[in-house]
C-alpha cells in the first residue's frame, strides 16, 4: 500500500470518528436537556399547583411565602448567569425588570438565609453600576 491510501484512509477513518462522535454526543445532549426541561417544568407545576390551592383556598400568607421563595430563587439564577454575560448580553429589558425586583424587594423586604440574602443583595448593586441599561 503506498503512502497517499494509507494517508486517505487515516483522513477517512478520521472523519468517520468525528461525525460518530458528534452524532453521540448529540444524543447525550439533547437527553440531558430533555430531562433538565421536564425537571424544571415538574417543578413549575408543582410551585403552581401549591399556589391556586393556596388562593382558593384565601390562604394568602402561604401563597406570599411560595412567590417570596419562587422570586428568591429566580433572582439567584439570574445571578448565577449574568455574572458571564458580556455587557453586550445583557438586555435591557432583563434589567429594567431586575430594577422592578428591587422596587419590590425596597418595599416588601423578605429575609432568607444570610447567603441568599447577600447574593441577591449584591445582585440588586449590579444595577446601579454605570454600564447597566
């Protein structure tokens, strides 16, 4: 066998490997986002569920505490994601509603843990920085 065959099917084999991986790794992503998605919409439910039977049921305190720990919980996601968002990523619209947050929060302080407290604490003082739309 000469050189150029043998160099033309290590190419080929090369080639074939990649596209079997990229086709595996396809798979294995699209399962994990498949279950990260029904997880998080599980909950969605659940949080949902909680809530209507709260306020039918016009138990008002429990139905604030579920939004209040909901909001928490969001607010601490968005930090842990804007924090690698380039300032051009970062929407406006994203802020402006962080900004309602805030006013919320100004209003209607809740307390959490102390840690959950902070970061949202220093998340709210990323809005007041000069490059924040």
């Amino acid at each position: 066998m000469n050189k150029k065959l043998a160099i033309s099917f290590i190419v080929v084999a090369f080639i074939i490997g990649v596209v079997s991986g990229g086709i595996g790794m396809r798979q294995v992503l699209v399962s994990f986002l498949n279950k990260f998605v029904l997880t998080t919409q599980s909950a969605q439910i659940g949080r949902d569920v909680s809530l209507l039977t709260y306020i039918r049921a016009n138990d008002i305190t429990n139905a604030t505490e579920l939004l209040e720990i909901d909001l928490n919980s969001s607010l601490i996601a968005f930090d842990s994601f804007i924090g690698d968002a380039s300032q051009a990523q970062r929407n406006s619209s994203d802020m402006k509603i962080l900004r309602g947050a805030k006013m919320y929060r100004t209003k209607f302080p809740y307390k959490d843990t102390p840690d959950i407290d902070e970061t949202i604490s220093n998340l709210f003082l990323t809005i007041d920085l000069p490059n924040s739309k």
